[in-house]
C-alpha cells in the first residue's frame, strides 16, 4: 500500500499534540483555509509517493522515546486506508494517535456511513483536533490549535456518547500572556 507524503515523518516534535511527537506530514487537502500555514501540502499531485511497510518498519525502530504520533498535513483523513494502517501499527507499539483534520468530527462520522474504515481510523485515533483554520479566529493562546472554532476531542468518549466530548485540560485558553500583563510577576 502506498501514500502520498509532504516530507519524511518528523520525530520529536513537541508543538503537534501532548508530549514529544512523530508527525505524519500527509500530502493533499481539499480545505484550502485561507491563512493556512502549511499550503505546499495541498496539492494531491505534489508531495512523494512512501510505501506503507516500510514506513510501519521505520516507525517499530523509532518510536520509542516518541509519546505517540501526530497525523498531519495536508488532511490525512483523504488517504484512509494508508493511514489507517499507520495509526494501528502505531496503537500496537503502545503508542497514542493524535490527528489533524479540516472536516468536522460530526462530518467524518457521516463519512464513515458510506466508508466503514473511517470510523476503524477514528477507533485507533486518541486525540482529534478538528475544523478548518479560520483566520477571523487565530489566537496564540490555544494549546495545540491554530484557531478558536477548532476543537480537541476525545475521540473514545465522543464515539461512546454519540456527541462530541473535549479534552477539558485543551478547551481552556493559555494564561501567561495575560499574567505577564501584570507588574507583580517577574518572568525570567
Ligand atoms: S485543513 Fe489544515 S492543511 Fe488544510 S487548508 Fe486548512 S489549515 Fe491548511
């Protein structure tokens, strides 16, 4: 099986999701959010072509100082079957999935209607942050999200309650700008 990628996966990043990462930087996005910080992944010709077991074998001798890995892009919910692949791979090296994606979660369950490996993918996602970036609403006080419209979600919790459930500790805004607004505190 193959996919198509945007660059080689990145490790240890710590800015794509909780703790030290792999990111699967996934080439082709249909969303075309104006401000968009990665626009080169968006063509569905562009990028390179992997194949998928070399990239689960690469993994299996990689990630063990990574916390889990990042599905990125791009909009990794367009190649599912390769993904998901790689998102099972690494859920039985005991490792978490976290995933980016433009659609909404409601979207990606009426997707999965008519595509059944898209709900198996959201089962071996952990962490989804969902929607497209909107300008209007960019701040650089979110943990793990570019704009406020977008949500991080407990996928387990949502799929079992049939609603979309947050990660309480991401829903809330950073503080240290606003601390740092005030004369008490001294910031080193
Ligand atoms: S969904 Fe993400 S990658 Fe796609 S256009 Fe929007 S911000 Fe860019």
């Amino acid at each position: 099986m193959e996919i198509r990628l945007a660059s080689p996966i990145q490790y240890d990043s710590i800015v794509d999701g909780e703790g030290i990462r792999a990111v699967l930087w996934t080439q082709g996005c249909p969303h075309k959010c104006p401000g968009c910080h990665n626009p080169i992944t968006h063509d569905f010709d562009g990028g390179f072509i992997a194949d998928v077991e070399e990239l689960k074998n690469e993994l299996t001798n990689n990630m063990k100082y990574q916390d889990g890995i990042t599905l990125s892009g791009g909009d990794p919910f367009m190649q599912i079957s390769a993904v998901l692949e790689i998102a099972k791979h690494v859920k039985a090296l005991g490792k978490n999935v976290w995933a980016y994606t433009g659609f909404t979660f409601e979207k990606l369950i009426e997707i999965s209607e008519k595509h059944p490996n898209m709900l198996e993918l959201l089962n071996n996602v952990d962490v989804l942050v969902d929607g497209k970036f909107i300008e209007s609403e960019k701040s650089y006080d979110l943990y793990y999200k570019g704009s406020r419209n977008q949500r991080i979600i407990d996928v387990a919790k949502s799929l079992e309650n049939k609603e979309v459930v947050l990660v309480s500790k991401y829903a809330k805004e950073k503080t240290y700008n606003k601390l740092a607004e005030k004369k008490d505190y001294i910031f080193v």
